[in-house]
C-alpha cells in the first residue's frame, strides 16, 4: 500500500484558493475537500492506505470528531473505502459493470416432483474439501467471526453464569428462555411481524426449524414447492423425511414465480407447502418485492398449501430488515422460521419458529425430537439484543458486508472472462455468478481445491442439473491481497476451462 508522508505531515493549508471562507463551511468538510483534491489528483492513488484518525488529529489539529466526520464523508462520496482493523483505504476505481444473472423461462413447467441423491452430493463436497489444505474459503455463507460482538457475548455469557448459578444444572425452559423469546418478538416489529413470546420456540437453528416446520405440514411421499435453485441443506432435509421437492423457477431479481407457482398448484396434486426465502434468498441474493409476496400468501392459502418462510438472512438487507411474508398473516398460515447464525452468533445455534396454526403440533415434535436448546447461550443472547449495542452491530455489520460485496464483485468483473454474469444482491454476503461460455462450475470446483480455494458450485442448489454452469461465491472476508489473488486464481482456472 502507498502512504504519502508529504500530504500527511502538513498542516491543511485553509488558504488555498478552491476553499470557501471559514464561516461558510464547516472545518471536516474542508478538511474532506483537502484530501478528496489528494485523491483525484492522484496523490492519493487507488488502494492507498489514508491517514489514520490520530494522525489526522495530529496533522491537522482538529478533533477526533472532525476527523472520523472527515472520513465518514470520504466514505459516503465512494471515495475511501473502511477496513476491519486496518483503516481506511482510497477505493480502485470502479470496475466494469457485468450483466445481470440470466433470468429463468417463467413459461416453462416446473420440473416434476423428485429427489435425487443430494445427500450424496453433499457428502461427496465436504469429503473433497476436506481432502484439500485451504487458503481462501468462498464457499461459507457466514461472516468471519471478528465481524461479531465476541467480546461482548462473552462479557453476557460470564454475567448470566454469575447471576444464575444453578443454570446448567436445572431443566431448561420447554418453549425456550422466555427472556429470549420476549426479544424476539419485540424484534419482530422490525421485519413487520406482531407476535407474543407464547407464539415463540427456540429450536438449534433455523435448520432444525425447517426439519419441524415440514414434519407438521407433511408426510412422507408429500410433495414441497422450492425455490430454483433453493439451499442444498433445504433438499437434505426433504430427502431425509421422504418429501419430493417440486422446484419452482425464481428470479435473480424478484424471486420465487408466484405465477409459475400458481400453476403448480393448479395443475399438480398433492404439493403440501410452498419453502420460500423472500428476503436474501440463498443463493440468488434476492428480494421478493412486497406485492408479490402477498400474492403468494393469497395463493397459498386458496390451495390450501401450507406457506413455510425461512428469514434467516433479512436482517442483512442494506437499510435494514424488509417485511416478512408473516406481516400479512392474518390466520396462522404461514410457518416463520429464522436464526441467530448470520447477524450475532454462528458457533451459538440459536433459532426460532413461529408455528401459525401449526404451533402444538410445532412444540410436541420438537419436544419429540431434541427436547429444549440449553438455556445458557440464550439468556446471554437475550442480554445482548435488548441493547442498542445489537443495533449498532447489525448496522456495522451491514456496512462491512455491503464494502465487501462491492469490492469482490468489482474484482469479478475485472478479472473473469468476458461473458460472465452476476447480480449484485441489495444485502447479504452471497453472490451467484453465471460462467461463460458454459463452463461447469463443478470442473471449477475440482481446480479450484487443487489451489487451497473452496466455492460452492451451483450444481449443489437443485435437483434440475441447470445450474452447473454458476458458482455461489461468500464475500464474508473483508479485502485482502490474499482474497485478490484467489480471485484472480479463480478467473484464470474458468479461462482455461473454456478453452
């Protein structure tokens, strides 16, 4: 990285002749001004490393207030560009722009209903990964663990141990700590939902609330409308119960096809509940626009098909969180399943299901099968999200993750060969990428371990095998050279493949 000693260690002449007067503008604006002039210059070259805050205070002997609002509106222009734990950085100029995602042919029918052997697929990509030393990690779909609160998880967790020393020796709470369960339904408001902690039960995961949410619903044999392409962990569990999945076409921009779904239903018996991710869906990225998801409980519910919605990546959203499928709920029919594992804690296991009509059913199976989650992690997750600090971190948390999506899909597009396609998600930490020229992105996959880098090839994300040609790639990890470089590793093993 390039640091210039020169512009750092002077003073910011106020003289020169491009600045207002002192009383027309205030100090950090000028001081912006000073080294957005550095920055179009040249003098400040891309990738730059810009004065730290101190020295800023230092330099220019302002406050650290001037100085982080100093920042902060290079930061809002797109000029600079903030690193965990390294500072801030002059941003690359912008790359080219590549072409959305190709959208599905909404005429055609859906494929019929089936399962194929993902839990072979599944098993044999963690056996290859597994068998490969890694240096670059594309393939997790969560943030790196400094993007959350650990520190003040643990401060929680020690608190909770000190005030209830008889925790982990007592039963835990059937339904769950209803401390956590009141937070959740206050933090439901967020996402358009009102609900009580009785409508409430903790489950391992949103995975485990899924698993539930299907064995109330359905039978084996039963048939489930998925989103294409839909989480190969969804397809898991359908195998594991015995349900075939009928998967519907989505789009990169707007979602599951209510209309395409709507002919389903018409046309196909036994479809038993519809699984949906309308918000950051995984892998698309996308946001069902809010019409459409009512349309699709309205269709739902005329079909008599039960409507499970998974919210795990909603809070991600730029802006904060979108309304859920479950704000038109207006007499149980719809199953709202979500989890703590993206936004506060992975290693934690923490989720949740509101059961609709569904609910005694919902808590007896769960009862059944896993008994209640302990009660320690989340009484401490409890502790935390009541705060304004949850707030403040789902915010930084957002912002990180929208810098990182930027900056790897800029490198993408700089560095993969021409015919590439990708749609840029409005949240989240996830891409879906179009190879060109028909490239498998299983043969990807393979070259791709031999060089210690591990994505998800899109042949993982439905039964179909239409999606072989895409790649899912995380941008959990913030900007790096090593992340650079497996980029650029990335794009030569798709050119010589198209060879």
């Amino acid at each position: 990285m390039v640091v210039l000693p020169l512009l750092c260690a002077c003073p910011l002449p106020l003289s020169r002749g491009i600045m207002k007067p002192m009383h027309a503008q205030p100090l950090y604006q000028r001081l912006a001004e000073y080294y957005r002039d550095a920055i179009q210059s040249g003098a400040l070259p891309p990738a730059a490393r810009m004065p730290s805050v101190r020295a800023m205070v230092r330099t220019h002997h302002v406050s650290l207030s001037t100085a982080l609002q100093v920042c902060r509106r290079l930061e809002d222009d797109g000029l600079v560009e903030a690193r965990p734990r390294s500072g801030y950085f002059v941003r690359r100029a912008a790359a080219p722009r590549l072409a959305p995602a190709t959208e599905p042919d909404m005429r055609a029918p859906a494929d019929p209903a089936r399962y194929v052997g993902i839990h072979d697929r599944v098993s044999n990509f963690v056996a290859r990964c597994e068998q490969h030393a890694l240096s670059t990690n594309f393939a997790l779909a969560a943030a790196e663990p400094s993007a959350y609160p650990q520190h003040a998880l643990r401060q929680a967790m020690s608190r909770v141990l000190r005030m209830n020393p008889e925790l982990l020796t007592s039963r835990a709470p059937p339904q769950g700590a209803l401390e956590l369960r009141t937070v959740l339904a206050r933090r439901a408001l967020d996402c358009g939902i009102r609900a009580t902690a009785q409508d409430i039960l903790v489950t391992h995961g949103c995975i485990e609330a899924l698993n539930l949410a299907l064995r109330a619903v359905s039978r084996p044999g039963d048939t489930i409308a998925v989103e294409s392409p839909t989480y190969f962990g969804l397809l898991q569990i359908l195998e594991s119960l015995g349900l075939r999945a009928l998967e519907i076409p989505t789009s990169p921009q707007r979602g599951l096809s209510v209309d395409a779904l709507e002919l389903a239903l018409r046309t196909q018996a036994g479809i038993r509940a519809v699984v949906v991710v309308p918000n950051l869906q995984n892998p698309l990225g996308c946001i069902m626009p809010d019409e459409d998801k009512q349309r699709l409980l309205e269709v739902c519910v005329a079909h008599g098909a039960a409507l499970i919605e998974d919210d795990t990546y909603g809070a991600l959203a730029d802006g904060g969180p979108h309304r859920a499928i479950k704000h038109w709920d207006r007499a149980g029919d719809v199953i709202y399943c979500s989890s703590l594992h993206k936004t506060l804690a992975p290693g934690m296991r923490l989720g949740w299901i509101m059961g609709g009509r569904w609910q005694a059913r919902v808590d007896m199976l769960k009862f059944a099968q896993s008994r209640p989650n302990e009660a320690t992690g989340q009484l401490a997750a409890a502790s935390y999200m009541a705060t304004k600090a949850f707030d403040r971190h789902l915010a930084r948390l957002r912002r990180q993750l929208t810098q990182q999506r930027q900056w790897v899909a800029d490198a993408i597009a700089r560095e993969f060969p021409a015919g590439t396609r990708l749609s840029l998600p409005p949240g989240g930490m996830l891409l879906w990428v179009e190879l060109p020229g028909g490239v498998s992105g299983m043969a990807v996959f393979e070259a791709a371990l031999g060089a210690g880098i591990r994505v998800a090839p899109g042949a993982m994300f439905s039964n179909s095998g239409r999606y072989d040609h895409y790649l899912r790639l995380s941008c959990a990890e913030p900007d790096s050279a090593r992340i650079e470089q497996a980029v650029r590793r990335l794009a030569a093993i798709v050119a010589a493949l198209q060879k």
